[in-house]
C-alpha cells in the first residue's frame, strides 16, 4: 500500500523482494514486503531537530539495553540471524535468515519486544511492508552539501548517490545467524551500498 513513486525493483528469481521510493521529503526509502526491518530509537538528543523525534518517541533506551533484548531474542530463537546497524538516533536491524509477515501478529509482537519504534511500528502494518531509509534526512545535511549527484554501480547493477560526506547507517554487529537467504542477498547488498555502511568516518544523517 505504498503511495509513494517507484524508482526501482529489487528481484530474486523474477520473485519481486524489495522496491525503492522516494518519501514525500525527498528521501530514497527501502521497502521489502518480507524482509524483516526493525527500527529502534534510543532517544534523541536535546541539541536534535525537532523533526527528529516524533509523537512516537517514547522510550529512551541505551544501545546495550536495544542490544541485549536483541540477544534474548536470538537465545531463544537461535534459527534467527540479524544484521545491527547504527543510526544517528538509534539502531536499525534486519532479519536475513527467515521471511516475515508484516501484518502478522507473532512479527509484531517480535519488533515490540525489540523496543520498535511505534510510529515505524504503524507504519510497516499500514504499509504492509518493512521499510528503511537510504538517503541521509535534508536537515541534518549542510546547505548545497548534497546535491543530486549519481553514478551507476556495476556491483549492485543500479544508479548510487556520488561520494557523499554522510553515511545513513553502519554495520556494527551481526548477532545470530549469518547466513543470508539467497532471496535476500541483493536487497541487502542494494542497501548497504546506499547507506555506505562500511565507511565508519563518514557522519550519520
């Protein structure tokens, strides 16, 4: 149920696993229809913009608190495997080793016990899909510092965004797991070269 414009399909086996859309801010997003995404916020910082935080913001946690519960998690599912990302405000996790049903109520109840985001929370069930931000907010980004530029990656066969000074996430942990499901493999490969999630000295936006 998206109503946002498509921009581009992510494929396995001519089975569709992941679009991209552009927000209504301007901002590339990931949406994959069984692909588990969980966004967590640990708080935001006084100094922050106010677009920042949400009514939804209410919990402040620690990152060892967010992780910890993600660890229980896979102790008593040990079949699950999750990638971590860090985020400017909080952690973003992605389940690559079993589909998920974004309406169903044992997701749910799964992404609540990882201290979700309830607005993100409402929005995949609205949605019906699992989605997670590529392109840093434009008010965390300096005035003209990133304007349209693009190149095409042979790695992942679709159009970047050009060497940026912001990152979107990066990679801190895999806890679980490892293994990716084929189906999976190039979604996640699409989002980590937009999100540039190795280059830990870029700033997060």
């Amino acid at each position: 149920m998206l109503n946002e414009p498509v921009l581009h399909e992510i494929c396995h086996q001519g089975q569709l696993q992941a679009v991209i859309t552009r927000n209504r801010y301007g901002c590339l997003v990931f949406n994959a229809e069984h692909l588990l995404i969980v966004d967590v916020d640990l708080g935001v910082p006084k100094f922050a913009d106010l677009r920042d935080c949400p009514v939804s913001c209410q919990v402040a946690l620690s990152q060892h608190q967010a992780i910890g519960a993600l660890e229980l998690v896979v102790e008593q599912y040990p079949q699950l495997g999750f990638r971590v990302y860090r985020t400017c405000n909080g952690l973003r996790y992605f389940c690559v080793t079993q589909e998920f049903d974004p309406l169903a109520l044992p997701t749910q109840r799964l992404m609540q016990n990882l201290y979700v985001d309830p607005l993100y929370a409402r929005l995949c069930k609205f949605q019906a899909t699992f989605r997670a931000r590529l392109t840093p907010k434009p008010w965390r980004v300096e005035a003209d510092a990133e304007l349209q530029r693009f190149i095409y990656d042979p790695i992942t066969g679709i159009v970047l965004p050009a060497s940026s000074a912001y990152a979107v996430c990066h990679l801190i942990e895999i806890i679980g797991e490892p293994q990716i499901l084929p189906q999976f493999e190039q979604a996640i490969q699409v989002h980590d070269a937009y999100c540039r999630v190795s280059r830990l000295g870029l700033q997060l936006a």
